[in-house]
C-alpha cells in the first residue's frame, strides 16, 4: 500500500542497551536511512529530560563523565521515587513528543506524519510497557548489544576522554564496570531502579554492534517494517521463533522458556546452509509414561491447578528447610531469647517475606517442570535421536542444571535470547563453556554460548507474513528501490494518531508538575 506525504503516520522508535553500547550509531543509520522513506527523524535523549525533574541539582552533576553518569543513575531512581512509577522517564518523554509536535505542526495535537521521534534510552521494563500501551503497533524497541568485555573497554576510554583530571587507567575500567552493574540492574530498588537487564529482552529487534553488521541490520529492519517483500527469515531466526513458540505451551507462572535443537549442515556441494529441528521442548509438568502434560490431560496435576486448590508444593518444600534451618539456629543459641522461644515454623512465616528474591528463594531445585532444555535432551532420547555436535536455540539462558546436562549431552553450541542471571552456569562450569560476554573470545574446545541477534520473535509474523507485502503492495522486485518513498510501515493504521493522543493525555494525567517542569496547560489543553 502506498500513500501520499501527509499520510504517512509518525513513529516512535525506541533503543535500549546496557552500559556501554553504542546506541548513537543506531540512531544516527535510523535518521539518514528513513528519509529513503520519505521520514524525517529526530532523537530525544531521555537523561538528557531528567533536567526537568525538580530534584535535579545541576551542582551535582560533576566536572566528568564518570560523576554525570553516577549523578543521572541516582536522579533517574529519585523520579521513579518520587513519582511511584517505573515508568517515570517514559512519561517525561511523552512531554517531550508533545513539546516537539508543537515546533513542527504548531498543536501538540496533530500527528508529525512522516515522521520519526527516536527516544534513546529506555531503561525500565514498565517504560515499554507504557509505550506500548499508547502508541501500539506505531512505537518499536531495537535493542543494541555487545559484549560485557568490549563494553568496559569502550566506557571506560569515554570516561577518560572526558575527564580533565586525567587519572588512572585502572580507575576507568573499576568505575565503568560499577555503572554497567547498576545500569544492568539496580538491586537496591528492584521496582524503580535501572533494569536495563529485563528491559532488553522485550526488543522487537536485536542488533549486533560489536562490528560493521550493526548498520546493515538497522536498514534491514526499516525494510521489513514497510514491507519489502524480498527479506525472508535467516536460519537463527526461524529456529528461535520455534523454540519461543514451544515456550507458548508452557502454563509456568514463573516464566515460560522453549527450546529446540537443530541440526545445521552446509556441505561442500551446497552453496547455502541447512537447519533441521530435531527436538523440542518447554518447561512442563512431566507426565507418566513419557512426555509433558497437554491442555486437555485429566485429571490435570499441571501446578496452575494444584496452586488453585491451595497445594503449593515446592513452596512449602523451601518453607520446611527454612524451619529446620531456623531449628538448628536455635540449638546453637544464635537467636536472642524472644526468638528462640518462639516456634521455628513461626518464624520461617515471619522470614520469609524480607527473603524476597533471595538466591534461597530463588533456588529452582525443587520446581516441579521439566525445564524446556531438559525436555528438549529427553525428546531426543525418547526418539532415539543423537544430539552430539548439535545446537539448542532456547528462549532464555541455561540454568546451571540444564548447563551441566547439555555439556554431557554434548552439544557444541547455546543460542539464548533472554538472559538469566539466577544461572550459575558460568561459575560452576567455566571450564567447559564459553561466550564471548563473559572473555571477549571464544575456545572452540568448550560448549559456546551466544546471546542472539536478530528479528525478535514476537514480531515474526508481522513482518515475514506475505499478507500485506509482495505482488498485494503491487512491488516487483526491480522496483522496490523505487517504490520505498511512497510505502507505509505494516500494520499501522492511517488514523492510529487519533487513539494514541488520547491516551498520551490520559497517560500524563499522573506526570505531576510538583514533581516534573512541563507545560501542562499548553501541551494538555483543556
């Protein structure tokens, strides 16, 4: 479908990327490859609006890098705070497209067709939730990613390039290694702090920026965005969509996780490469006589059901050993007499709330699911099918008990979309597995794990679907080229602006001005 200049409809293209990334390279491949398009683009960056919080203290914000940075983690946080919202600096962001739309269209109003506003960055899983909640299908997340080693190295030069007091090397790379941590995720505050760790999983695409491929991958992502009919999916990426599709059959309320191994050849006689899925598997309740249960086994022991009837298993499994912990404690005299007196079943139920996202908490030991890796190994097993040399796409990084069980499996290599920090994968087996996030090089004698790079999976379908793409857009391949200036993006409609305005001022009614400098009655007006 083509349309004319005014009806093109605006977009807001979110970045996210931990600490050190150089997110500035996808805007700048983002503003000169859309006006291709017929889009003009603009960047807004969001620390840069924390300005506006009435806390800041430009006092505060140092001489350097090294103290701007501290000093905007800790403001970022306050107006979290302050404002009870994760999703604090999305809102102030929302401002800032309404401010922006008036120096363009002259109404905050009126959509900027043909027009692109990227925000760089986001840094809290609810600021995409609540992009998401008010401009749809119009706002998409590239993630950029690059490895934790090359990531030090690149903040810590930047850090020292604009520090005049020129100190130590060694003071570069210990202080850029504390701002990737708080950046990753800001345990202190869990609810309002960075957490660019869980943020960066919800991406509708994944970019590789540890080379010259960054910039390829952005243009190929505009292309499938308004539909270029000749982009297909890469092998990865079918694979990963498989095994995210296998984790939509798991009732885990924890996290649903999938899984396949595949078999990927590329003989001498071929001039491509060949990907065959050879087992499958998500994280379930296994099931007598081999397999996991379905929707319509009964009588169903899944734990969602077992949960509705009050039968919390595992729960109650980590609450006796809290008791006989708290027991043995207490036969030692560590607890003062008030406490000692008290039953130890007592006070495992007055613990366990401050034990909240505790490693003990935390421990998966006595989950009653088979995890998707795990089901995945079995599948294979159970069909008799060898699995030695061969690679498992899962949906989210390895726990250290499925580590162990795909090394002696004897799998060569681990694609993983989200990471999961509970792993102690690489602690407990740094001997047989390597990635280049944790040493910035690879042995090929050890079980390699990759962070994936690609189309994500959630946005498949939409843009490999052929329903609105090829021969219906009337594009022939020799004309594409041709055509890009008079194309819209898939699936937004022409009139999307008309329910995103109003829930931009229904979303800012909690962006207090006590709290955040913005012109409400100008950018909001009655």
């Amino acid at each position: 479908m083509v349309a004319g200049e005014n009806e093109k409809p605006e977009l807001i293209i979110g970045l996210v990327g931990p600490a050190g990334v150089r997110l500035g390279d996808i805007s700048k491949v983002l503003i000169e490859y859309l006006k291709l398009f017929g889009y003009s683009a603009e960047n807004i960056r969001v620390s840069k609006l924390l300005e506006n919080y009435h806390g800041y203290d430009k006092s505060k914000n140092g001489s350097g890098e090294v103290e701007r940075i501290f000093y905007c983690q800790e403001v970022s946080l306050d107006f979290r705070r302050k404002l009870e919202d994760g999703a604090a600096p999305s809102l102030a962001a929302v401002a800032e497209i309404r401010k922006r739309r008036v120096a363009l269209t002259g109404n905050p109003e009126r959509s900027c067709h043909s027009h692109a506003f990227i925000l760089d960055q986001l840094k809290h899983p609810s600021e995409v939730e609540l992009m998401r909640k008010i401009y749809g299908p119009a706002f998409m997340l590239l993630a950029g990613h690059a490895p934790k080693t090359n990531r030090i190295s690149s903040l810590a030069k930047r850090l020292a390039h604009d520090d005049s007091t020129k100190r130590s090397e060694a003071f570069y790379i210990g202080k850029a290694g504390e701002i990737i941590e708080i950046d990753d995720n800001q345990v202190d505050d869990p609810d309002f702090g960075q957490n660019t760790r869980d943020t960066y999983p919800l991406a509708d695409y994944f970019i590789d920026l540890t080379n010259e491929g960054g910039e390829h991958a952005v243009r190929r992502f505009i292309d499938l965005l308004f539909g270029n009919p000749f982009d297909t999916p890469y092998p990865h990426e079918f694979a990963m969509h498989q095994a995210w599709s296998a984790s939509l059959r798991s009732a885990d309320f924890n996290r649903q996780v999938g899984a396949v191994i595949v078999k990927e050849e590329k003989t001498k006689s071929s001039l491509q490469g060949d990907l065959t899925i050879v087992a499958t598997g998500m994280n379930e309740v296994p099931f007598r006589g081999g397999g996991l249960y379905w929707r319509d086994t009964s009588p169903d022991a899944r734990d969602q059901c077992l949960d509705g009837k009050g039968d919390n298993r595992p729960n109650a499994i980590k609450m006796s050993v809290l008791e006989e912990l708290l027991e043995r404690i207490k036969k030692i005299g560590w607890l003062n007499k008030d406490k000692s007196e008290k039953p130890s079943k007592d006070l495992a139920n007055e613990l366990v709330s401050s034990l909240k996202r505790t490693q003990f908490m935390n421990i998966s030991e006595f989950s009653r699911p088979v995890h998707a890796e795990m089901a995945a190994l079995i599948d294979s097993a159970r069909r008799g099918v060898a699995v030695q040399g061969l690679c498992m796409y899962v949906s989210t990084f390895p726990c250290h008990n499925c580590a162990k069980h795909i090394i002696a499996a004897g799998l060569r290599k681990v694609i993983y979309l989200e990471p999961y920090p509970k792993s102690k994968a690489q602690e407990l087996y740094s001997e047989e597995i390597t990635s280049k996030e944790w040493s910035g090089q690879i042995n090929q004698d050890m079980v390699e794990f990759i962070a994936y790079t690609g189309i994500a999976p959630r946005q498949y379908q939409r843009l490999f679907s052929m329903e609105n793409r090829g021969k219906k857009r009337g594009i022939s391949k020799n004309k594409w080229e041709e055509t890009k200036s008079s194309l819209l993006p898939l699936y937004i409609m022409e009139n999307v602006s008309a329910s995103y305005l109003l829930n931009e001022r229904q979303e800012l009614a909690r962006l207090q001005e006590t709290v955040y400098k913005w012109d409400k009655k100008s950018l909001c007006p009655d």
